[in-house]
C-alpha cells in the first residue's frame, strides 16, 4: 500500500511539472530590438546642448584672447554656424545609424542570432565621408554575414551561446519576455519577445 501511495505521488508530482518545464522551453521565440543604437545615442546626445553651449563659450574665449579683443557680431555668427553644422551633424548620425538584432530560438539547442547594421547615406555625408569610402562602406555591410548559428544551453536564467569559437552569454528575464546582453562586451543591449 505504502509503495502504491508513492508511486501515485511521484506520477501526481510530475504531471505537475510537465506544465513547468514546457513551458520553460524556448523553441519558436523569437527575441528582437530594431536599434539597440538608440539608447546609446540619445544618452550621448542628451546632454549635447549644454555641451555645444560650453563648446562655443570656449571658442568664443579662444577666438577673443587670439585677438586680444571682443569679437565682432561677424565673427560670433561664423562660430554659430560651425556649432549648427556640428548639431546637425550629431542629428544625422543620430537618426541614420541602426543595428537591429534578432534571437530566433530553432530546435532545444540551437538559435539563429541576425544582425543588421545600416547608416544611412545622409548620415556618412554629414560625418563627412567621401564617395568613393560611404560605396566601401555600404558594399562591406552587404557583403558581412547577417545571421549566425549557434548553439546553445539554458541554466537558470542565463542562455549560454557558442558558435564553435567564442562563448557568450545572455539573461532572459523572470517572465521569459526580455533578453538582456552586451555587444562587444560595451554597448548593453534588450531584446523583446515578438513571436
């Protein structure tokens, strides 16, 4: 009696589990942010009027004591427009610049990791690069691999990639609707579930 008592717990206890552990499988979820950029930019452009303010106010400082008097209303304009050009600058960069990344979890132990990167024409312009480099630019991220295999473990809360040579590692969140990594081990990045 006492064994048939445990043998019905034990079968109760895993039906119980069966739910848990499906749904701790990731197969089919697909993880994506369309500019993990962003974030970065709007922090280093966040603070830019201040910064082009002081910039000017040391230009200004500059410009006086090189001449040994105040400057003309001429001359303060010509600084101005240097400034402007430099914002608008920081904007293009700002609003051309995308990397979009994409987790796509395939089989139990294999993923495919996308990466698109892209800058816009305008934005090479403004950041002052050529012709001939913005053609070298865009056919050398045509040409760039733009999704990876790799394979993959889940323990805890951390999914451990490997694509045969370097390992990384990311964090889901609690709920399983976010991932949390780093790109180049610098720039943070989230992905959110999609699918």
């Amino acid at each position: 009696m006492k064994i048939r008592v445990f043998w019905i717990t034990t079968l109760l206890l895993a039906m119980l589990a069966l739910p848990t552990l499906a749904q701790t499988s990731l197969v089919g979820r697909v993880y994506k942010n369309d500019n993990i950029l962003k974030k970065e930019l709007d922090d280093a452009t966040k603070d830019a009027s201040k910064k082009f303010a002081e910039a000017k106010a040391e230009a200004v400082a500059k410009k006086e004591k090189e001449k040994g008097r105040k400057l003309t209303a001429a001359e303060t304009a010509e600084i101005d427009k240097e400034i402007k050009k430099a914002q608008a600058t920081l904007e293009a960069l700002k609003k051309g610049m995308k990397t979009s990344i994409s987790f796509t979890f395939k089989t139990a132990d294999h993923a495919v990791m996308s990466v698109d990167m892209s800058i816009s024409d305008d934005a090479m312009k403004a950041a002052g690069i050529g012709w001939l480099k913005r053609k070298a630019m865009k056919a050398a991220m045509a040409i760039a691999p733009s999704s990876q295999k790799v394979s993959y473990v889940i323990q805890g809360d951390l999914v451990i990639c490997s694509d045969g040579k370097e390992k990384d590692t990311l964090r889901l969140s609690k709920d399983r609707q976010f991932i949390y990594g780093k790109m180049d081990e610098k720039t943070p990045f989230t992905l959110k579930r999609t699918k």
